[in-house]
C-alpha cells in the first residue's frame, strides 16, 4: 500500500481511496455506538487471532491459501463492460504482487528489498457459482448504476462473502479509482463486503494500464485488514495520523508521504 499517494500525482486519473471513510462507514453502522462498538470489539478479536497464528507458524513456513474470486461486471453497454482477458490479466496482477512474482521486484529500492515478501496467498476466478455450476468467475449485470458505484449497485449481485470475495467492476466506484473496507466494517454488514473497482484501474490492458493496474492489489490489502502504512487516514501528511498505526511492527507512525523520502522524517521517527 506504500504507491496510494504518489499515485495520485501521477496517474491520468486522481487515486483517492475510500477504506475507512467516515460516509461509507456510516452506511454500514449508522454512527450507532453499539454497532461501532461490535466493530471495535471485531477488530481485537481479529488482532488476537493473528497474533496467535503467528506464533504458533514458523517463521518462512510456507502456507499458501487460495481465495476465490468473482468479477461482477456492472455496465452499461459502454467501455466499462470490459473483456474477460482484462479480467484474467488482473487476477495475474495481483498474484504477482502478493506473491513476489513481479519481474521488477529486484530494482526495489536497496533499503526496502529484504521487506519484499511472498504472502503465500493465491487468488483464483471461481469455477464454480453459489449453485454448485461451472463458471468462469464473471459475472455481467447491465445498469445504470454502474455510474453510482455505490452499494446500491452493489446489491444488484452478491455472491456468498465466506466462499468469494466479491469484486464489482463498474464506470464509478463512488469517486474513487477503487474501495472497500477492513473486515471487521462488514461483520453486521454482510452485504457489503467487497471491492469496487473503476474498469480502467483493472488489470494493466485494455481501458486500464500498467501504472493503474495494482489498484486492485492495493484494496485488497485494506479488504485482508492493512490500513495504510501512516493508519486509518485516507490522507496522507496529516498531523493527526501520528496518532494512528498501521499495525505492522516494520513501519512507524508516520504522517504520510506522497514522495519516497528515503530520510524523511516525522511523528519523531525516520
């Protein structure tokens, strides 16, 4: 998740990320302090758990686990009805991201390559639907409301969230490039569970391309429960996210960079 903000700098299109976002978080609890406090209380379980799995796992044990996935095309007969080999082309994106199989891993900056890791997770197209029959993990539902974006065009289809992750491809998501929330958010909120994706931050060909291509990878990082590395804040710079953290024991509280600032610091730390 470390490219969210230099991507806004230069990608054709603004990047912005909704994970978290106080509007859509709202559609899912309401503000209701019982509810937020279920989610509080999902996410320490969640903590909990991990940290036990760590610990009971070797370290470079190698557990691979398979998720798989289904494309909901949400169209209306114009460019976002793309074709399947896009699709297929961002499901290769992304296991080459989780899995340290990028051709251009080695030319990561040499202060940041033995964080460079494969997370031993494998995303494959569904083969087969909630019904037991064969498909190839696409879906293509034609709306309008593929120019909302929103969970309203979400509920149009939805497949089962504890056997898929569910990935809605539209001409909108919600006026960002791609969103969806950490899965604790989604604990009394079944039906929205899963991403959004802009078509043309899908895969590298077709309408996307290969700087908007890893879109994909980044929300599915906030969808497995990675804020980004400066916290829970969808802006990056911002005094108040030193004091947040992302969770992760390798980077520190940050405010956030839009540039690799190798000896940057802030929030007291480099």
């Amino acid at each position: 998740l470390l490219w969210a903000g230099t991507m806004q700098a230069q990608s054709p299109a603004p990047f912005s990320c909704l994970a978290n976002d106080p509007e859509l978080l709202a559609e899912l609890h309401g503000n209701d302090p019982e509810e937020l406090a279920r989610i509080a209380q999902a996410e320490a379980e969640l903590e909990a758990w991990t940290q036990q799995f760590a610990q009971q796992h070797t370290p470079g044990q190698r557990v691979t686990y398979v998720i798989p996935v289904v494309f909901h095309i949400i169209h209306d007969n114009g460019p976002e009805n793309i074709l399947d080999e896009q699709l297929y082309d961002a499901i290769r994106v992304l296991n080459e991201d989780f899995n340290k199989l990028n051709p251009d891993w080695p030319t990561v900056k040499p202060e940041f390559l033995d964080l460079v890791a494969d997370v031993g997770i494998e995303f494959r197209l569904a083969r087969k639907d909630p019904q037991g029959n064969c498909t190839n993990g696409i879906t293509r539902t034609e709306s309008v409301l593929t120019y909302q974006g929103n969970q309203q065009m979400k509920s149009l289809i939805q497949w089962p969230r504890s056997r898929y992750m569910n990935v809605w491809v539209a001409a909108s998501a919600n006026g960002a490039a791609g969103y969806t929330n950490y899965p604790s958010a989604f604990n009394n909120f079944p039906q929205g569970d899963g991403i959004v994706l802009l078509h043309n931050y899908t895969g590298s060909i077709g309408t996307s391309d290969n700087y908007r291509s890893r879109t994909l990878t980044h929300e599915v990082g906030h969808w497995l429960n990675l804020p980004h590395v400066w916290g829970n804040s969808n802006n990056p710079g911002l005094d108040s996210n030193c004091s947040t953290d992302d969770g992760v024991a390798d980077t520190p509280n940050t405010v956030g960079w839009t540039s690799c600032a190798l000896n940057g610091e802030s929030c007291g730390s480099l």
